[in-house]
C-alpha cells in the first residue's frame, strides 16, 4: 500500500516548505512515509520551537540563563551576609517577607515592583555580620491583593518545607545549610538497555511507617542492584502536601519531599546509587498542579492566573487540579529552572514525565479513545503551548547532559513523541507502553484457550518504548498485581515450601514468570517494574486517608518475604533477577526488534530470536508437544535461562545438558529450524470461570562457545 502523497493542505509545496525549515524532517517521513500529510504540523511545531528560543536568546541571553532562576528568585544569601530575595506575583499590589527573624511582623520588609510583575527585596546582614536569616528559619511571604486581602504564602522557589505534627499546612523553612552535601560519585553513563525499578521511598519498608532516604539509600539499593536492574525511577520525591495522591498533586516543585528527610539525605541516596552504577531518574510532574494555596502555587498572587490558565481552562475536571499556561515567559522560565533544579542540585540523570497525555490535547485526554488514526494527533486538539514547553525542556535536559534520559507518560501514541526535535519530534527517549499491562489484563480475563496469543499480538509492535507487565498503577487498590490476580487468597496460606504445591499456586507462579519474561523480551527498549512486584507482592498498595482510617498496612512493602527461605516468593526473585542479568549479558533491550516466527494460534506457542537468543513460549492450556520444529537462524543451541528450573519453583524437567542443533530445512520463513525435544504444558485449570494457563520457558544461545563465556 503507497503512502498518501498529501493532504488537501498538505501540497507538494507545503511539503518542499516543511523540508526546508525543519532540518531532519526527511528522515522522520523516510521511517514513516504516512506522516507526510502532516508535514506542515511537523514545520509549525519546530518553528515554534525555534522562535521561542531565539526570544529567550534574545530577552534572556539564551536557554542556560534562562533555566537558572532558581539562582534569583526565592530567597538567597548574599556574600556579604544580606539576603537577597525576589518573586513574580503580577497581580499583587504588595509584597513583603516575614517569619520568624523579624517576630512575624508582616509589612517590615517591603519588595520594591520591578517591570513584569517581578519584585525583589535586599536584606543587609545585623550590625555584627551575622545572618539575619539563619539556615532553619521559618519565612511566608505576604500578599497584598488588588482587593485589599492580605495572603500569607510559600514562596514558589521553596527549597524545603515541613509539616509539624497537628498543623494542617506545609511551613516554609529556610535551608541553606553551613555545610552542603558533596557529591562523591560521577553520574553513570547512559545504560545501554534500560531496567528500570519504579521507587517509592515511603512504601519501602515492611513496617507500618513512612520510611525514610536513609532507609532506602542503605536497605532498599542493594536490593535493586542485586536484582540486576539499572535505573531506579523515584516517585512521590516533589513535595506534596496529601502522602495519598502518590505524589502527583505538588505543591512545591522545587522542594524534595520532607516526610522522608532532608535535602540533603536525598542527595546522598542519589549519590550511592551512582557509586553502584544506577541511573536516577525523577519522575516529575509538569502537568498540572494541587489546587492548596496556603501551601501551594494556586492563587500565589491573589489572582487564579497566576501560574494558571484563567477560568475553567485552568482547572483539570478529573484531577481537580491547576493546568499549567505554558505560553507565559515566566511560567517558561518557573518550569525550566525547576527541571534544571532537580538536575544541578540532586543529580538526577533524567525524568519519566507524568501526564503527558493531558499536556498534549486540549481535552486532557478525558473521553478519547485514541484508535491510532494519525488525524487524533494533529488539528486544533493539540495544545501546541504545552508540545513546545515540553520541546524546550527535552531540548534544554539533553543540552545539559547528552546522557540524560527523558520518558513521556503518554497513553494516546502521539507519532514522533520520541523523535528528534530536529525531525519536529518531541525529543523524549522514550515513552512508557502503557497499552501493554492494559493487554494482560484482557489476556488473563479471557477464555485464554480460544485468544491466548492476543497479548503477544500486540507486543509485537515497534514502538520505542519501556514494556512493563505492570507498574504502581497495577498495584493500587481497584485494581490487582499479576501475582494478585493469578493466586489470590492462596497468596497468606499456600506460599510455604513445606507444604505440597497447590494448582493455584503452582500455576500462578509459572505464568507470572512468563507474563514478565514475554514482556522484557518482546516489548520494547526498556523494561520496568514496580518495587516488590518482582516477588509477586502480596498486597495491593492503599496510602493512609480516611476510606481506611490513617492505615499503613498496605503503604509498605515486605522485602523480608523473599528473604525467608521457606516461602515460595523466593523463586519468583530469582527468576527476575537471572532474567535482568541474562539481559544484561546478551543486551536484547537494545537489539534490534524481535522476530516473531510463531505464533501459532492453534498450538499456542509464540517463538522468537533476539539478540541471537531464542525464545520460546507453550502457552497451551492442556497440550505439551515433544520434537517440535521451530524456525531459526541460529546454528547451536544450550538452554540459559529455564522457568521449569528448581530455583525458581519449577519441576525441573528439562535437561540442561542437552545441545540443540539446527538444520537446513526453511521453516516459518527462517532458513533454518531445529526440532525442539520437549515444550512442556504443565496444566489447565478452571477458577471463578477463569481458565490459566502456563508452561515453560526456555532461552537459547548462539553458540556453544559463547554459552562458555557467559
């Protein structure tokens, strides 16, 4: 089928028009010819981009001085003692600071308007040089409103805010330790495949508390170092004032969470990461904002236009929340130093972007089927202010640190998201695949005999993007982790080694081997996992509110189950950890896509090469098949990897001394096949009018010789 020449805007012309403006916009049409129709959306969104940071070059000196606001605006001491203190708050008509070094008196210390909405403030030091604002003080700034009001507020900049016991809103504290952390440890060099371990500090201890950045930094990091992942992604790290929304209703973006500790403890769990050789990511949120204004952005001015679109456009239906007007220089330049913060200060090496799907359309997402036909993704429903902004931080992250990485939280597909900017793309590296735990949890609520191979269907996909089975969003209550769904009840009384396998157990643990194995290997270029689904945690995740009376039981994580040696989690840890490190010898994240030569519906077995490896899967639910002829490229085989293997709870009949070897006999389009001895099924069960299926799974090298070398 011939790619669509042009649209009726789309002429010939137009096209010549896009070519020229937008430098590498040939190769993006090159990989995908039916995109060119939309050549001239491609050429407005780069040339917006463009001309957005030639005015910042021109009106700020370039993007690198533009993105340092955190150096000027807040508060910040003086070399000579002073304090030196500015705000944007263009709907004020006052602004003053105070706190607890002048007895709270609120108009002692006027700011002096500055053009743009802008004030600033100078505070000379006492009489005998000393600090007229000691590290650890307590600020607000105050508000006098156009209407007369007088508001008491915490300063956007914010570096550290705490909430004392009883105290219903966040106090801004003033951090500016004598003696900051020093960072010991060089970033890591951009991983080749991406293995990521989706991180909530507070959740990562077993007892009913929020833990804390020493906690993780000590007990939690070798465990994920051990597992063989590469990358941890901190979540819930921007302070926000209610522990329950995850950490996605910020209220102050430039403050790392304090329930878990200080700033500078942060930077230490950072640090030892990067000594073990583990990327950090922060997943930030741009997209929107709490709605607090005591402790919050909403409102800072007295004005909801603040940071915010005016009106209903400013207000998020579904998460009763604030919406960024990303067209406003100074909200540009709040963003991008916030962005640039987290970087310089923390040393972070990159961020998963949450809600990007609600920046990219005028209507959030909320109601959009997103079928995949390219009309959804350009037109008037694109909010091209947000495409830019997120452009400009893609652009300004990787100016920074080539090696950085940046993921889009994008459900709708948008074509080019993670291509080059200087194809008109987005420039993000990757984005999370989020159709795919989606996928499973059709596979496992289907008849499975009459559609098991519906999922690999769809992982087949090129996409360039990080493949989960699932993430926090599978473990939260309302919904239910793979190992939830698969073994449930049984999971508090059928999980001992002493006992005899169950059918449900037996059949969970084997399938939960697979969905994650299919998952790493067949989806993407990166893989992720939520903390302790590794082991098939055995609770869902519910932060303390109301609903559960301030509980914490299910708010943590109990790593210590995977420790004991008479519990059955232990082979689920295993399994995850030989298959990172299998992957991390071979590399297949960062191979090429697979190929799929069968996917056979009748048998129900999926086999594909990558990274010279052969995968194998029997998804059958009652048929195991001895002597059957798989397609290859490959010469000699030796099994590496085996879930029917007695370390990860399996039934050990596979003989792992046995060489497999092709021959020249073309077989689903490969010129060479080989007989395999025995792809076993282990059973079929019926349960709550659910029938699971699973089987055995084994990976084959290249060679004997390179087997040797592993």
């Amino acid at each position: 089928m011939a790619a669509p020449a042009a649209r009726a805007d789309g002429s010939d012309a137009a096209l010549a028009a896009a070519l020229a403006d937008v430098p590498d916009l040939g190769r993006l049409l090159e990989v995908d010819p039916y995109l060119k129709p939309y050549a001239p959306d491609f050429q407005r969104r780069y040339n917006r981009f463009s001309q957005t940071l030639d005015n910042i070059g021109k009106n700020e000196g370039g993007i690198d001085k533009f993105s340092r606001g955190y150096e000027s605006f807040g508060v910040h001491r003086c070399a000579d003692g002073g304090l030196y203190c500015k705000e944007w708050a263009p709907g004020a008509e006052g602004v003053f600071l105070t706190g607890d070094f002048n007895d709270w008196n609120p108009f002692s210390y006027p700011y002096k308007k500055l053009d743009y909405g802008k004030w600033d403030l100078y505070i000379p030091p006492k009489p005998n040089k000393s600090l007229l604002v000691p590290h650890g003080s307590k600020l607000k700034v105050v508000i006098r409103s156009k209407s007369g009001e007088i508001l008491y507020r915490i300063s956007p900049w914010a570096k550290y805010v705490v909430r004392e016991s009883g105290n219903v809103n966040y106090d801004w504290i003033h951090w500016d330790p004598e003696q900051p952390y020093k960072f010991k440890h060089s970033r890591p060099k951009k991983p080749r495949s991406l293995r990521i371990y989706e991180s909530h500090v507070g959740i990562s201890s077993h007892e009913g508390k929020i833990a804390s950045y020493k906690h993780f930094t000590c007990n939690v990091l070798p465990r994920i170092k051990g597992l063989g992942y590469n990358c941890i992604q901190m979540m819930a790290i921007m302070e926000h004032a209610y522990y329950a929304s995850f950490g996605y209703q910020i209220t102050s973006f430039f403050a790392a969470s304090s329930r878990y500790g200080t700033p500078e403890e942060l930077k230490e769990l950072v640090d030892t990461a990067h000594s073990m050789g583990i990327t950090v990511l922060l997943d930030v949120v741009h997209s929107h904002a709490s709605k607090n204004s005591e402790d919050g952005l909403n409102m800072f001015d007295g004005t909801d236009s603040c940071y915010f679109h005016s009106g209903p456009r400013g207000t998020h239906d579904l998460w009763d929340s604030r919406l960024f007007i990303y067209s406003s220089w100074e909200v540009l330049r709040f963003l991008l130093s916030n962005i640039r913060w987290w970087l310089e200060e923390y040393g972070f090496d990159g961020f998963r972007f949450d809600g990007v799907t609600s920046m990219l359309y005028h209507h959030h997402g909320i109601g959009a089927s997103f079928s995949g036909d390219y009309h959804e993704y350009f037109g008037l429903q694109v909010d091209e202010d947000a495409l830019t902004y997120l452009m400009l931080a893609n652009h300004l992250v990787h100016t920074l640190y080539p090696d950085s990485i940046t993921i889009a939280e994008d459900v709708s597909g948008m074509p080019a998201l993670c291509s080059p900017i200087s194809q008109g793309g987005g420039g993000f590296d990757y984005r999370l695949a989020m159709a795919i735990p989606d996928k499973w949890i059709q596979v496992r609520l289907y008849v499975i005999k009459e559609d098991c191979t519906h999922g690999a269907k769809m992982l087949t996909a090129t996409l360039k993007c990080i493949a989960y089975a699932e993430s926090h969003d599978q473990a939260l209550v309302g919904d239910k982790s793979l190992a939830f769904w698969l073994m449930d009840a049984e999971m508090y009384t059928n999980m001992s080694v002493l006992t005899p396998f169950t059918p449900v157990i037996d059949r969970g643990i084997q399938l939960h081997k697979m969905i994650r194995l299919i998952t790493h290997a067949l989806g993407g270029e990166g893989y992720l996992n939520f903390m302790g689904n590794e082991f098939g945690h055995p609770e869902w995740l519910d932060f303390p509110r109301k609903g559960n009376n301030e509980s914490y039981h299910y708010a943590r994580r109990q790593f210590h189950l995977t420790d004991d040696d008479l519990l059955r989690y232990k082979f689920l840890n295993n399994f995850d950890r030989d298959m990172n490190k299998l992957e991390e010898r071979c590399g297949w994240l960062s191979a090429p896509q697979a190929f799929v030569s069968e996917k056979h519906e009748g048998n129900k077995v999926i086999a594909f090469e990558r990274a010279a490896l052969l995968f194998i899967f029997n998804f059958h639910p009652s048929k195991s098949y001895t002597n059957y002829r798989v397609g290859t490229t490959l010469r000699t085989f030796k099994i590496v990897l085996d879930s029917d293997a007695a370390e990860y709870g399996g039934h050990q009949r596979l003989d792992h001394n046995t060489d497999f070897f092709s021959e020249p006999y073309e077989h689903n389009e490969r010129p060479s096949s080989l007989l395999v001895s025995k792809v076993f099924n282990i059973f079929s069960l019926h349960f709550n009018l659910i029938l699971y299926f699973e089987s055995d799974v084994f990976v084959q090298r290249k060679t004997l010789q390179q087997v040797s070398n592993m």
